[in-house]
C-alpha cells in the first residue's frame, strides 16, 4: 500500500499530485452512486491518492475505515482515513487505529475533529486527547503509518489569538510527526502564499497541499464558508449575489474561478490540489481537464 508522504517525495519538482476527498455516505444507495459511479469516474483522471472524512463527533468512524478499505481493495486507489480526537478515549483511539492497520489502512489525517452535531466549543473526553499533535504522536509512537494534518491559511475559526498564533500551533504538529498539511478551503491565493512563507521562514518543509472546493451554488459556499470562517473576497462575492437564483450558472462559474485559482497555486509552486468533492465528479473533472490534468 502507497504511503501518502512517499507519493509527494516521488513527485516533488515533477509533477502536481492530484487528491479527492470525499465523505462516508448514510444510505445503501448513496453508497453504491460513491462506489459505482462517482469514484470511478474521478479515477478515470488517475489521482494520486484520495480521502474520507469522518464525521462531527466521531459518527462514521466504522464507515469511514470500511469505506477507505473498499477504496483501496475495489478501486485500487491509496486512500487516507480522516481521525479526530472525538468522543474517545486514548485507549480507544489506539484501538481504532489497530483496525485500521488490520484493515490495510495506512495514511491518517489526523485531526482534533468537530463536537457532535458539527458546532458548539469543543469538549475533551475524559481519558482522551484535547490537541490533535498528541493524536500526531500517538500515530508515530506505533509507528508504520503516514500522517497528515489540517493548516489553515487564515487561521482556524477556534483561534482567538489570530492567525499567527494558529500557524505556530501547526508547526509544533509537523514537529510532533507530521509528514504533510492538507489546507482548509480558501478562495484567495495571497492568503495560501502568506502561509506558506511564513511556514517556510520558520523552517518548515513538508508538502502544503492547497484545499480547493468548486463552487455549486452561493447559498452553499455561503454555509460553508460560515462554518469554516474561511473569507469570500469583495470580488467573488459580488459576482455570487448577481448568479444567486441560477445555480447552474453559479456553478459554471465556480469552474472557471477554480480553475484560475489551481493554475496560479501551479505557477507559484503549490505541491498538488486536493479537491473537496463533496461526492460529486463534474465539477472536479471539468477543472483538471481545464488544467491539462485529467
């Protein structure tokens, strides 16, 4: 099985390497539209490796395991299994993580995860981990797995303390083990290289893999970018209020804007896209090929 930090060494200075994530589903059928139809249309575009979310609280930690497994087994793809500090106890992370390793999961992002219900301050459990480099260090003590982590180029949404203080935090994780960053979503390149130089003045030189989300429809990015706390620029916002009753063309739009926004990351560097699908292939599809990717 593909170790995602030795996929980034083999391609570094050659070519970008490509990413999906996508999401554990909650029906039969969803799951057969994932299985049968979604992911073998993305694999067509032969990405590098893909992702599976796990749900706020901890809610789809079997499906997501068993969903990573199918992946690698079904579609012979490297996958990575999302991990949060949610609702176990370290005993039970331990014990989740020796099933992944029975299950031929090897790549975890780990992370300190959303409460139950997907908002609200996060808790502890008693008896579990409150920092996700603790969850970090727990996947190098047993050793034999490749772990990424979440960076935010405008800070996390938690971090009272501004940007600055979160990025700090991030370089302890990658201290702590971590082989490579996964970015939240973020619709402003500047925001990404301010990021990255800050990082990299200080030492850092693991990959800092640029998160992208097409745009389907302004109500959507909205939310999404409300829960996150990620900005939406004067520019792109006025240009989503004039297409917000048209979401096909609001959609359109998004490839066009996403397709600007991966070419400029290319230009300057960025070591891959990792797309956040959200179980779709058209919009993913119709941007690489934009690219010269797919």
């Amino acid at each position: 099985m593909h170790l995602i930090r030795d996929i980034y060494a083999a391609q570094a200075g050659k070519r970008p390497v490509i990413s999906f994530e996508f999401f554990p589903t909650k029906t039969d059928d969803g799951e057969r539209n994932l299985m049968e139809k979604t992911i073998p249309a993305l694999g067509r575009l032969r990405p590098d490796y893909c992702s599976v979310t796990y749900g706020a609280g901890g809610s789809t930690r079997e499906k997501t395991l068993h969903t990573v497994a199918r992946i690698q087994n079904e579609h012979r793809l490297p996958a990575m299994a999302h991990l949060t500090c949610v609702n176990a106890t370290v005993a039970q992370t331990r014990a989740i993580l020796e099933q992944a390793r029975a299950l031929g999961v090897r790549n975890i992002l780990a992370l300190r995860g959303d409460p139950p219900g997907g908002s609200g301050e996060f808790q502890a459990t008693p008896g579990g981990f409150t920092y996700s480099y603790e969850l970090v260090q727990l996947l190098r003590e047993l050793g034999g797995f490749s772990v990424g982590v979440a960076g935010f180029p405008e800070g996390h949404v938690a971090c009272r303390e501004g940007k600055e203080v979160d990025w700090q935090r991030l370089i302890h994780k990658i201290q702590c083990g971590a082989d490579f960053v996964i970015t939240q979503l973020f619709f402003d390149n500047a925001d990404y290289y301010a990021f990255r130089d800050y990082l990299t003045r200080r030492g850092v030189r693991v990959p800092l893999v640029p998160g992208i989300i097409p745009i389907g429809s302004a109500a959507q990015i909205q939310k999404f970018t409300a829960l996150c706390g990620a900005r939406l620029p004067a520019p792109l916002r006025a240009e989503l209020e004039k297409l917000a009753d048209d979401d096909a063309a609001c959609a359109e739009f998004g490839i066009r804007y996403a397709t600007r926004q991966c070419a400029d990351l290319l230009a300057h560097g960025a070591p891959g896209l990792h797309f956040y699908t959200l179980n779709k292939a058209a919009a993913t599809s119709a941007i690489l090929r934009n690219l010269g990717l797919a």
